[in-house]
C-alpha cells in the first residue's frame, strides 16, 4: 500500500513533504485483466499543503509484463507515469455527500493522518497502458495456418496471398471433400 502520513503538514510544522519509495506489487489489475508486474513500483514527488488541500505531486516508475497482441509473445514494458493529485481531508459531512462535486472537480479524499496513493497510482499506470500491445513496432506476428511465430522463423505453409474473392472462385470450382 502506497501511503504517505501527512501529520507534519497538518500542524504547520512544514508545508511541504518529500516521499520517496519503493514497493513489490505482484500485479495490476485492469478492467479486463491482472498484469504481472515485474519491477518494483517506485513512487517519488512531495505533497505540498495549499491550506486547501493536499497537492501531491511526483512520478511512479517500474515494468508491466504485456502480452504482444500480434505474436502473443510475453514481453516487458517500463513505465514512468506522473501523478498530480488533490486531496481533501474526508471529515466535512457536506464534502462527503456530494461525491460528484469531489470528482467534478478531481479532488481525492483522506481520512485522518494518511493519504493513500494506492488507487491514484493505479489509475495513473492503468492510463498509460499502450491501447494496441506489440513486442516491437515491427513484430510479425503468427502464421495464420501453423502459429509459427514469424520473429523466430519461417515456417512451410505456402506463403502466396489469395485475392478473397479469387479464393470463392477456388472453392466453388473444387470438388468438395465428402460428398459423393
Ligand atoms: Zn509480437
Ligand atoms: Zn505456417
């Protein structure tokens, strides 16, 4: 869990707070999946008491194990994200019951002492994952007939390219298999 004890800023002892740390995470989970992670998520930046609120700034840096959406190969993926964020402590009942309010104008909640990163930082690598995941730019993907991986070699399948409607054309002319 990603937290950061904000008690010296609240009293005034100093407005601003450096943290610097570094954690295991196993994996990440998305909406649609739990990816490995496999670098340890390294969270730095400060958070500054504006007397409004808490604005954490700072930066989240390790490595995603992706699957390549073309060779289905594992590969690894870095990632430096950077986080700006604004909390408010969650002990004002008119705060609290109007969410939308909070979240129109992106404001997070913390209760007490601590905030916690954990579900910002989250989101923070979850929006910066790649829409389309490839191992390379470049990557060749599969043999469509055998799932010979094309990075790695040729395979024996006839490479010529058929015209789809040639290939219609082919079918109908072919005498079709078990029927007598
Ligand atoms: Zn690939
Ligand atoms: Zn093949």
């Amino acid at each position: 869990m990603v937290k950061i004890g904000v008690s010296s800023l609240k009293t005034g002892f100093s407005d601003e707070l450096e943290f610097d740390f570094q954690e295991k995470w196993s994996y990440l989970g998305t909406a649609s999946a739990k990816l490995p992670v496999v670098a340890p998520v390294r969270v730095q930046g400060k958070v500054t008491n504006t007397g409004k609120s808490m604005l954490v700034e700072g930066k989240v840096v390790t490595a995603l194990q992706l699957t390549c959406d073309r060779c289905l190969a594992a590969y690894k993926f870095p990632l430096k994200v950077y986080l700006q964020e604004e909390y408010v402590v969650n002990s004002d009942p008119a705060q609290a019951g109007s969410r939308d309010e909070l979240e129109a104008e992106n404001l997070r909640l913390y209760k007490g002492e601590i905030i916690d990163l954990q579900p910002a930082v989250e989101e923070a690598l979850t929006i910066a994952l790649p829409m389309k995941s490839l191992c390379h730019e470049d990557c060749r993907g599969l043999c469509p007939r055998c799932g010979q991986n094309f990075n790695e070699a040729q395979c024996q399948c006839e490479t010529e390219t058929v015209d789809p409607r040639l290939a219609v054309l082919g079918k109908l002319l072919s005498p079709k298999e078990g029927e007598s």
